[in-house]
C-alpha cells in the first residue's frame, strides 16, 4: 500500500494548471511546495487559499533551469517536511513562431526551462525517494509533445522529450518503489494559453475540442491526483492525455 508521508513539490504552482495542482494535493493532505519563478504575489495567493481551506504549504523561488538553485528547493522541502512524496514537473513556456525565425537563445531556453528543468528537478529529488523507496513523479507534457504543432516546434520538441524521459526513468526506478508518468493536456484554459489565442480562436479551439469546451486547470489537476494516488500504484511510464478527444 502506498504511504503517503512527506510533501508534494509542484514546479511552476504559483499560477494556472500548477495552481490547481498544488490545491488538489493540498486538499488531500499533502503539504506542499509552490515553486514559481517571478511571480511572487501569484504564488501567496496560491499559499493562502490552500492556508485558508486549512492546508499546508511554503512558496519558494527558483528558476528551474538552474541546478544549484532547484537543489536548494529540494533541500528546504526536506528541511520543513522531512520527506518529498512526490514531484510535479509543471514549470514551462510557450512561444508561437515559425521554425524559420527561432533563434538560437529563444531554443536553448525552452529546453532550458521546459526539459533541463525537469531533468533539475528528478535528479534533485530521486535520491530522496529512492532512499524511502517511495515516490511519485508526473511530468506535463502537452497534446503538442505526442502529436507535434505548426509554429511551435520547440514547444513541441521539449515536451516530447519529456515523455521520453518519463519513459526510460520509469523503468530505471520502478525497482525503487518510484512510479514515473506525464500528463498531456489540450487546451487548457490559462494565462498561457490566452497569451498565445485571441477570442475567436479560443472559440474556435473550445469547438475543435469533441467535449465542446476548453479543458480547466482542474481538470489536469485532478488528473495529477490521481497518479499519485494508491489507485495508481501499477501505473508507470504513461502518458495520460487530458485533452477533451482534441487529439
Ligand atoms: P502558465 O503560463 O499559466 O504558468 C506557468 C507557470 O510556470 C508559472 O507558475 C510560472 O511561474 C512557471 N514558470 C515559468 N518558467 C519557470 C522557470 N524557469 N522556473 C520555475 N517556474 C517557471 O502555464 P500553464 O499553467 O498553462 O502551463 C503549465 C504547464 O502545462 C506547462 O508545462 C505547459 O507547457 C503545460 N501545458 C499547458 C497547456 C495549456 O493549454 N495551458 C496545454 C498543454 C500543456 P511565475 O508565475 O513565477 O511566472
């Protein structure tokens, strides 16, 4: 049976689909540790609702592209809740361009965001879980990673090798009691999202999706629940699509 002690660490929860995840695991019990990059104020009023529905919590800056700083996160995790039960890799960016017009910089920071970063952060905790041979880690990818899109093809490129490595560490760490699994959402409706889509192609996007509506942050939270949940205990290596049939 899966135990469930020790703290949830979810990159990127100060706003959007890491919000929500961070107050579904909250609301199971799970201590957790908001990570956010710039944007404190969003991360407190991430802590507060979850003090407010009588959860626990701490917020905590880093880039999660920087090794030295993600370690420092792992090691106040430890330090303020003794163990981390799981890790969410949620933190990224997007950016819409054509392929052509890509430069260099604009590339290497969205592996550096949105691939180092999840390499940071599973090889600044997994020593961790390994020793309590316990622990769970959901990295999001996106419905873009599996099936490729026009006009983000660095978006894309990242998150398909975040469902690689999702694969592989799976298998390298079930022996440790450790499952590894992603989360592919479709279009879900945050900040990063509205920054990329006017009204109309919201519309059109919400149409396009069978369900006939956008997904919510919820709905991709509920998701991440459930993979670190005991219901889960013999899913490792998957990719869960939570995308209303888009693809
Ligand atoms: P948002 O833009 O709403 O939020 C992004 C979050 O990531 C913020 O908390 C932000 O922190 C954090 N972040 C960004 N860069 C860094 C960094 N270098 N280090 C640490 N944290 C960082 O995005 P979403 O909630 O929409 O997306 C969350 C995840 O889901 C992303 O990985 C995204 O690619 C994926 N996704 C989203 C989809 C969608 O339709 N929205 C669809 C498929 C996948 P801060 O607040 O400090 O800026």
């Amino acid at each position: 049976m899966t135990k469930y002690n020790g703290c949830a660490v979810i990159t990127g929860g100060s706003r959007g689909i890491g919000a929500s995840i961070a107050e579904e695991f909250a609301k199971k019990g799970f201590p957790v540790v908001i990570n956010y990059n710039s944007n404190e104020e969003s991360a407190c009023t991430t802590l507060q609702k979850i003090q407010n529905n009588g959860g626990k919590g701490i917020i905590f800056q880093c880039d999660v592209s920087d090794r030295k700083s993600v370690d420092a996160m792992t090691k106040k995790a430890i330090s303020e809740f003794g163990k981390i039960y799981a890790l969410v890799n949620n933190a990224g960016i997007s950016q819409i361009k054509l392929f052509t017009d890509i430069t260099q910089d604009e590339w290497h920071k969205m592996v550096a965001v949105g691939l180092d970063g999840v390499f940071n952060c599973c090889q600044s905790i997994l020593p961790y879980m390994i020793h309590e041979k316990n622990g769970r880690i959901i990295n999001i990818s996106s419905v873009w990673g599996v099936y490729g899109a026009s006009c983000e093809v660095h978006y894309s490129a990242v998150k398909a090798g975040v469902i690689g490595l999702t694969k592989a560490l799976a298998k390298e760490v079930a022996p440790s009691g450790i499952t590894v699994n992603s989360i592919a959402p479709g279009c879900i409706k945050t900040d990063m999202l509205l920054g990329e889509c006017d009204e109309q192609t919201l519309s059109e996007l919400a149409n396009e999706t069978p369900v006939g509506r956008l997904g919510t942050p919820q709905d991709v939270a509920r998701a991440a629940v459930f993979l670190a949940s005991s219901q889960a205990d013999f899913i490792t290596g998957q990719v869960l699509g939570v995308d209303g049939g888009f693809c």
